[in-house]
C-alpha cells in the first residue's frame, strides 16, 4: 500500500517545528515525509539582530538540520523552492526534479520588505538572513577601519530605518558593539553616530507606553538619535534623504540598515496564492481556503485576531504554536480521523532585548524591565531550542549568561 506524501516547504520555527513533531507522533511506515530547506542549517531567526551587530558569530546562530531528523522517517533535500503547482500538486526546485506531495506545508519565512523606497534595495541592508546579517557586520566594522585613515564622519555614521521590535533589538545590541570598535580602532566614542528613522510618531507602536519610554530612554542613554515622525524618501549611494514636517533633508551615512518591514514569501504571490505581502489568510484548522491537501504557516500564514479582525504580527511564538496545530492535523488526516483541530494562538508575551543584560517586555500580562526582563528573553530563546531540539540542543546553542 502507497504511504501518503507529506512535504514541508523550508525549515525556520514553522516548517523544522513541524517535521520534528511529526517525527516524534508518527511511526516509521505510517508517510513519507521530506523536508526541503534552500541551506543544510536552520538559523534563529530571532537572533539575527546579534549577528549583524558582531555580539555573536553566525556559527552560534546556526545548526545543522540533518542532526535533528531521524533518516528512518524523514527524508531531507537541500535545494531552493521555485515554483508550487498547486493543481498538480507538484513542487519545483532548483536543483531536483520536480516533487509531487499528498499533502503539503509552505513555511517558506519572511524577506524585507521595503514598500517601494526607492534606491533601499541597491543601498541599504537588510535584517533578512543570516548572510545578510553578517554582511552588515562585516562592512560596520571595514568602516571603522577605514575612519582610522580617512576621518571621514560618515564613515562612523549609521543609520537604522523602522523603531519597530527589528530596529530596537538591533540597536541594542549595536550600542554595545560599538563601543568595543571604538576602542579596538581608537576612535572616540562620541564621534560615532547611532540614527533610528521612523515614519510614525512613537517608538515600537503597539506596545504600553510605560515599556517604550524605558526602552527610549535605555538607548538614548547609550547615544542613539531617534527622529520619530520622519518619513524615508530615498536610499542614496550618500546614505539617506528624508523628510519630516514637508522639509527634507540628507543624512549621510556609510551603513544604513533597514529595519522597518518584512514581508512573507515571493513565491507565495508568484504560484497564484491569493496573498497580501506574500501572505495568506487560512483557515482555522491551517489550511489554504478551497485546498484541503496545502496547510501554511509562519511568516507566510496570517492568522485573524478574533478581538480585533486583523492578522497576528507574524513571531517566532506564533509559528512554533503554528506547527503544533499543523503536525496535529496532518496525523488525523493521514490517520483518517474526521476532525481536525482549529488553531488557537496563546499569546504568552513578547520581550525586547536592549542588548545582552537589559531587555523589556510584558509577560503573562506584567511588564517587566531591566536584568529580570533580560533573563526572561533568554528563557524564552532557550525554550524555543528545547522544543525544537531538546537537551541536547539546549546544552549546546543555550544561553545561559544569566549574571
């Protein structure tokens, strides 16, 4: 008897959590699940604003994904995804030959999304992936090293467009790295400048007022320049030209980082999904509207918020619980169990790092700050390795710097 197909399409928080479930709940002959992810390593995604400040190496980021799967139950395939036919229930890759499925998962993540700033994409980086994160640390710190020659301003000057939860985190991280440049290249701490550009008039909109003054106040503290209500126009081989209050004006700046957007998968818009941003609004059991065999999660799923009709912001959090709801559902369907289980989010809190020993956030429904909040973002990160990995992988990738 033919065991039924199951494909997952990439393997961040939503697609890696889903294939180890399912490698957990199901018996060796019961589907043939593969797995296909464009690189052999999964990437925290939540860290990568660490990487590109040089608070931590790629390498402490990344882990190997053929060391989480049991080969006995899940085939994995490194390759890029192409294209998704979705009638003929096939999958194109870039390298292989196309892959039919039974059933299929697309968590295929996020890209920066840059709404069409004109020059951002040809001269500003990007928070994307690991690569591009390092790519950020790499030229911060060539400029540096240039600056000791040529004692040119702009060439310390960076600037981060979007104070969202990307821009903040990174900043916090940057303020700490930065300093260690100053004294490796002998540069004055006060010469450099740390800009924040946000289009809207606060600071990580959304979150309480109390969390954002402290947070604002942390990073001000350490030198950073917020201009808030400050709208980018273009992205220049010079830096950026903004303009507030119908005035514009140029910033020049060797590293502009962008910061202010992402959006779900391309390839959910080029394979004829109906998505806004390269997301999809799903069913509540997952699945793709008028697609019973096709679930999607993470960055490119949106889930409706009852209480406010409007998408959850797409998080690490929710893709985890995501795939929990995902896995449960492929197994009553390959099972042939009638219902299947409707996808509720348990939203337990969201904390933002302000580098390595401060954070804020609000957890369980408190606020917390400072070294408490801190220990909290590690916990959190620490419980996301657990569930993915478990000991194992905790012990090894774990943060425990607690003091």
């Amino acid at each position: 008897m033919r065991k039924p197909k199951i494909v997952i399409l990439g393997a961040g928080y939503g697609g890696l959590m889903t294939a180890v479930r399912l490698q957990k709940k199901m018996k060796v002959n019961e589907a043939e699940i593969i797995l296909v992810n464009k690189d052999s390593y999964h990437y925290e995604a939540t860290w990568l604003h660490e990487v590109a400040a040089g608070t931590i190496g790629e390498e402490r980021a990344c882990f190997e994904i053929r060391h989480l799967l049991d080969s006995s139950k899940i085939h994995f395939i490194e390759d890029k995804v192409i294209d998704i036919k979705k009638e003929e229930k096939k999958v194109v890759l870039e390298k292989e030959a196309e892959l039919e499925y039974d059933y299929l998962v697309v968590a295929l993540g996020f890209e920066a999304e840059t709404f069409g700033i004109k020059g951002l994409r040809e001269h500003a980086f990007s928070i994307s992936n690991v690569h591009s994160a390092r790519l950020i640390r790499n030229h911060v710190k060539y400029m540096f090293s240039k600056y000791s020659s040529e004692q040119k301003e702009e060439l310390i000057t960076i600037v981060v467009g979007g104070a969202g939860f990307t821009g903040i985190e990174y900043l916090g991280e940057l303020v700490n790295s930065i300093s260690q440049l100053c004294r490796e290249y002998n540069i004055e701490r006060k010469k450099v400048r740390i800009i924040c550009v946000e289009a809207a008039p606060v600071v990580l909109p959304g979150f309480d007022t109390e969390l954002v003054s402290y947070a604002v106040k942390c990073l001000e503290k350490q030198g950073v320049e917020f201009r808030l209500g400050t709208v980018i126009k273009e992205g220049t081989e010079k830096g950026i030209i903004v303009v507030k209050d119908d005035k514009e004006e140029e910033i020049n700046a060797a590293t502009v980082v962008w910061a202010a957007g992402v959006r779900g998968s391309s390839i959910m818009e080029k394979a004829g999904f109906e998505a806004v941003r390269g997301r999809v609004i799903v069913n509540k059991d997952l699945r793709l509207p008028n697609y019973d065999d096709i679930f999607v999660v993470g960055d490119c799923a949106a889930v409706m918020n009852p209480e406010n009709n409007r998408p959850y912001p797409p998080t690490a959090q929710i893709s985890m619980q995501e795939a929990i709801t995902c896995s449960k559902n492929l197994i009553s369907l390959i099972r042939k169990e009638e219902k299947l289980e409707e996808f509720i989010f348990d939203n337990k809190g969201t904390v933002c790092s302000l580098g390595d020993r401060d954070a804020m956030g609000i957890v369980y429904g408190r606020n917390i700050y400072g070294w408490k909040a801190s220990v909290m973002k590690k916990v959190i990160d620490n419980r996301s390795l657990y569930l993915i990995g478990g000991p194992k992988l905790l012990l090894k990738k774990g943060k425990f710097n607690i003091m």
